[in-house]
C-alpha cells in the first residue's frame, strides 16, 4: 500500500492495483501548487464529508477519470444527480470494492456543500487491504467512537487530523492513538490556513514523548506499508 500525501486532507492511495484519492482539495491549495491534478489516477474518490476544502477537486478528476465517489448517501447522491458515478454508504457500513473492505466510520465535525446543500453526516474510513490497514479519520473531533475501530480492524496506520481550531490538535491526537490501538501516525490537516498551522518540531516530539511515531509527509511525498 502506497500512501501520497498532497497536502491539507488530500491522500493517493495504491492498493490491490487501484488508485484512490481522498478528499481532494489541491488547486485550491496553495501550499500544493506544484501538483497537477490533471495527471493523478483513480478508480474512486473518497470522500469524508461535503466542506470545500474536501471536494474541490472531485468533479473535475472523477468526470475526467470516472471514478466512482464512495462517500455518505447524501454526498454520493449529490454527484448521482450531476452524472458521475457513486457509491453511498453510511455510518457502521461496509462493502468489499476490488481493492479492499471500506468501512464508513463515525466523525464528530460538520457538512454542507458550498452551495448550501446537505452533506450528510460527516465520517472516517477503515480500509483494509491485503495485507494492510489503514485509518482515516476526516475532519473530527476526538471520539470515544474510535475506541470500536480496534475491536474489528487492527490497524497498521492511523492518519488523523493534528491542526486543531476546526479539529482536534495534536494532544488529542496522542489520545486517538491510544483509542485506535495504532502508534504509527500520518498528521493531515494542519499548515493550511492560519487557523491550522502548527509546529512541526514539537508535534513530532510530542508524539514521540509517547512512544508514538507522527510522519508528517512533504506535499507529493509518499510512504509505504
């Protein structure tokens, strides 16, 4: 499993031969103006929840590619209805897609498109591929709910949201670390906006405090499991 980061909530995934993009907000970023979105692959798109800075990118890369969206009911029927392919899901849920089993897990935060419309509930993902297993958490707050996630799924990876403000911060992270049972930590959502940035240094020594490993990744840089 190959896991690229691309900046803010945006993830490439390549597993069982398919490539998944998660949440893709890129053009509208910044700090990820060396990424051409032109050029990323994927099969599907998940996606967390309906805040700009989680679709931007999704109907420009899905109607260019069609890949399916795997997101809430809500979500996945919003792009039903503009003519791209989805798949809905919903909290507790899961479903075996070629490249794994995704699971649609609680998220404690917010979601409603731009334009006003409903965005259902916001959520995380399980997957878990051949031979690894990932978590990711979206946009939320720290959850006893994440305490379920080690009952079902022992993980390899948890990526979680460290910027705080609109999130949890990085001592709450720690925390979801020890909920999910995973010490092994890929940070997203921080650097973004000023309400987000965070401190590099102190983050991954806090981490490491705790006997916990934090990867925070360069945009376009990959890690793999």
């Amino acid at each position: 499993m190959k896991i690229t980061f691309y900046g803010h909530a945006a993830l490439g995934i390549k597993v069982g031969g398919k490539h998944i993009l998660v949440d893709p907000f890129i053009s509208g970023n910044p700090l990820a103006e060396h990424i051409d979105i032109s050029t990323l692959k994927a099969d599907y798109i998940l996606l967390t929840h309906a805040h700009g800075d989680h679709i931007l990118d999704v109907e420009a890369i899905a109607k260019r590619t069609n890949a399916v969206i795997v997101s809430n009911a809500e979500i996945a029927g919003y792009y039903a209805t503009k003519g791209l392919q989805a798949h809905p899901m919903n909290h507790g849920g899961s479903w075996n897609f070629d490249f794994g089993k995704v699971k649609y897990v609680n998220a404690v935060h917010s979601s409603s498109f731009p334009d006003g419309s409903n965005g259902g509930n916001p959520g995380g993902f399980v997957i878990e591929g051949e031979h690894k297993n990932i978590y990711i958490a979206g946009d939320t707050a720290l959850t006893m709910d994440m305490k379920l996630i080690p009952m079902r799924t022992k993980l390899d990876l948890a990526i979680l949201p460290i910027g705080d403000n609109f999130t949890m911060d990085v001592e709450d992270a720690i925390l979801a670390s020890d909920f999910v049972e995973c010490d092994k930590v890929l940070g997203y959502h921080y650097d973004t906006f000023g309400y987000i940035e965070i401190d590099h240094k102190e983050a991954i020594q806090k981490f490491f405090n705790k006997g916990k490993d934090l990867m925070l990744l360069k945009i376009g840089e990959s890690i793999e499991l």
